[in-house]
C-alpha cells in the first residue's frame, strides 16, 4: 500500500485525504493548528453553536453538496429564507440593485444607489463602445471605467469585500469573475454579459446545513478516523525533499516518509516546501510568486442582540460608511435553523447575527484584544437605523488570521504556471483557496484535481 502525507487540515486537505484513502492508499494528514476543517468551524455564543467561519456553500456546482449527500448529511441541507440584503449608503440601508457578483444586471436600478449624474451615466453603459478586453485589469477599474466609480465604491466593493475581503481596484478581472472575463474578452456591454450570465429559476444560489456548515468538516473528520486515517493536529510542516527514493516532510516533531505529498496550505507556504525540493521542483521564479501572493485578515464577531427585529438577511457596508465593519448577517433572518433555535433559546426579541471586520490592507483594525473589537463593534452597528432599542447579550470573535487569498494581476497565468511546474514533479500535488476560488465548492475542486494527480503519478488510476 502507498503512503501519502497530506500537509494541512482544512476542507481541501481533508477532501483529498478521503479521495486518496477511498482508492486504497494509506494517509496521513498533518495540521499545524490544534483543529481540523480550517473555516469550516463552530462558535458557541451564548446557548448556541452556530458558524465561525463559512455558513454556506455553492448549490448550483456539485462538489459540495455532493460531498454532503455522501457523507449522509443531505437530510440536513437547507436553503437561506427568502430575506435578501441591503446595502448602507449614506446612513441610510438601501434596495441591493440585481448583479452577478456586484457587475450591474440592470443600470437603471441602480438610481435609488447613486446621485442623479452618476446614475445617468452607469445606465449609458449599454450605449457605449466596449472593445474587446485584450488583458487582464482589475475588475474594479474595469467597472470605474464601464458604470463609473460611484458604482464600483457602492455596490462592487462591498460585495467583494464579502467575499475577499480585498479591494476591487486591485483585484483580478480573470481570476474574480472568469466566465463574465472571458465575455468581456469579446466585447460588448458588460452589463448585457452579466444579465446573460444569470441562470433564472435555478434554484437558491447558496445552500446551508441545519446545525451548521462546520458539520461538514466534523462528518468528514468522523469518516476519516473511522477509516483509519492518521490525523495529527499540532505537527507543523517545516520542510520537503527526497530522500532515499522518497518524499521526506520535516516537521515540528521528526520526519514522515511518504510515496506522494499533497500541499493544502496557503501560498506562501506551499513556496517554501515546494523550495525544498531543489533541482527537482518548480523552478525558483514560480516559487518567489507564489510566496508573494497576499493574504487579507478578518474578524467575524457573532452577536445575540435583544430588541432586534431584523427583516433583511444582512447589510453591506461600502468603506467609510462604518469605520471598521464592512458587513452584517442576520443569521437569524437569513437561515431558518438559526431562527428557529435562537427563538427557543432566548423567545421572539433576539436576534443572532455576524458581523464582518477587515480588509486587505487594514491589518491595524484587528490589532486589540477580543473585549475591545466586540465593544468598538458593537458600538459601530449601534448605531444603524433599527437599532434604537437593541442590546447585546453576548458575543464571540473569530479570528482569520491571513484567511483570504488576494487575487492579484496576473493571478490565473501564475496558477497555471504553478499547476504545469508541479505536473512535471513525481508524487507531488497542490489544493487549496488559493488556486481556483475561495469558496468550499472550489477548494473541493481543487482537492479533487490534487487526488487525481496523485493517483496517476503512482499508478493506481
């Protein structure tokens, strides 16, 4: 039986575990940290448990409700109620205009948004020439350029925010937004691309899991030890090379020879390993990118508030409208499991919600002890419209320290660069966030890729 050792615990590298144990080779998984599922994990505020980290997953790709319904968790799979989101703007919560992923569908619903010039001009983007994109630009710029600034700071930049936690002038068209980047490479309203990217009667874009999304991670962790394979938490991976016809990981605590070596981990250390292997590995210019590519950190503060009747699912907060928080989930609004446990737990006047501090670049937000970010937090959302009467009765903070990978110009040919170089190494694999998406469904993905790989290199495909 062939050995592999998987270096890093999260969603990618314990998916990639199960992909290479489910083909009969023998595992071993190493995590720096002292859990598994990286931001798949749980927060006890109060009486509940509820998400951490990520609370849903893509419905509309298969990777991770697959994954559910093979674990036997599809009986739990939920969709977010029917709220949706506003945006803050101007002190005041606003209608969220239709997008596909903050690029405007429709330009004339961005007026209640905008101030009258910039509306007039985001809706003349339909008229206006667009030639082909001939290379990659931020997609920010690209949307200054197309709706104007005002757009891209009120609707574009709070919705990535969200996701990255970056900023959209300096994030990537290609790697952000791929198939509405490929559009845009022929020319034509970006508008038009984006309303014909929709897929109308879909279903819900996003699906949850009742009790939590962490309890993918916990089901696939269960699954693993039933199975036998080693996982070692607290074993830091400090190093890579062959040796004696084998892969050698160093770590924390000794070595671990392995046929095959997967790296889940983020960027900058999946450089440092991939250095060890010297003349045999990628060369040193892919190497020196790849360590380059930045990470942003951010804070989730759950918070059980009383007096709170939220009707939305959550509020964006474009930057400088609040100091320090970029956006709110109402998790009992938006997700009915959460509704229905914080009503049993605490009756009709309290509502559990999230609230999301940082951003690439403002790493001296999070720079003070848990009291003081739930206090400057909680006075931030104080003072919103509706909050007249609230009070906070509990609260949590997560950290993600260096959590989100930072798309940069020229991030996609820099993958592929990097997926080539490793192609040509025996018995070696990359997967993670920082590759395809930061999403679980594509860090699956790429899990699923890495397995593959791995496979194939010692011929047991």
């Amino acid at each position: 039986m062939s050995g592999v050792v998987v270096v890093g615990g999260g969603i990618s590298g314990l998916a990639v575990a199960l992909r290479l144990h489910d083909a009969g080779l023998d595992v071993t998984v190493l995590e720096a940290g002292t859990r598994f599922g990286g931001k798949l994990a749980p927060v006890h505020v109060g009486d509940l448990v509820l998400d951490g980290g990520a609370e849903s997953v893509l419905a509309r790709r298969p990777e991770a409700v697959g994954l559910l319904e093979e674990l036997g968790l599809g009986e739990r799979r939920t969709a977010p109620t029917g709220a949706t989101p506003r945006v803050f703007v101007e002190g005041a919560p606003r209608r969220l205009p239709p997008s596909l992923q903050g690029i405007p569908t429709d330009p004339a619903a961005l007026r209640p948004l905008l101030t009258p010039e910039a509306a007039a001009y985001a809706e003349t983007e339909t008229e206006r020439a667009a030639p082909p994109l001939e290379h990659d630009v931020t997609i920010g710029s690209y949307v200054d350029e197309r709706f104007g600034p005002q757009v891209t700071d009120r609707l574009l930049e709070p919705l990535l925010g969200g996701v990255y936690a970056g900023r959209s002038r300096a994030l990537s068209f290609e790697a952000v937004a791929p198939a509405l980047f490929a559009a845009a490479r022929t020319g034509g309203s970006l508008a038009e691309h984006a309303r014909a990217s929709l897929r109308p009667g879909a279903g819900p874009v996003f699906a949850g899991l009742d009790g939590g999304v962490h309890g993918l991670a916990d089901a696939l962790v269960a699954r693993l030890e039933q199975a036998g394979v080693a996982l070692r938490a607290r074993t830091t991976a400090t190093g890579l090379r062959r040796g004696g016809g084998a892969l050698v990981v160093q770590t924390s605590d000794g070595e671990v020879a392995a046929d095959a070596v997967v790296l889940a981990v983020p960027a900058p250390a999946a450089a440092r390993l991939l250095a060890g292997l010297a003349g045999g590995g990628p060369t040193a210019p892919v190497l020196g990118e790849l360590e380059q590519v930045a990470y942003a950190s951010v804070a989730v503060v759950t918070m059980l508030v009383r007096g709170l009747a939220p009707t939305d699912s959550g509020l964006l907060v474009p930057p400088g409208e609040l100091p320090t928080v970029k956006a709110l989930t109402y998790s009992s609004a938006k997700w009915g499991w959460v509704g229905d446990r914080v009503r049993d737990a605490y009756g009709d006047d309290v509502a559990a919600l999230r609230a999301s501090v940082g951003r690439a670049g403002d790493v001296g937000v999070l720079q003070v002890d848990d009291a003081t970010l739930v206090r400057r937090t909680y006075a931030e959302t104080a003072t919103l419209p509706g909050w007249e009467r609230a009070q906070l009765l509990d609260a949590t903070v997560t950290r993600w320290g260096g959590g989100l990978p930072q798309y940069g110009l020229g991030h996609r040919p820099l993958v592929e660069r990097l997926r080539l170089a490793v192609g040509e190494v025996p018995g070696v694999a990359v997967a993670g966030a920082y590759l395809d998406g930061v999403g679980v469904a594509a860090c699956l993905a790429s899990a699923a890729a890495a397995a593959e790989k791995v496979l194939t290199d010692l011929g047991t495909r």
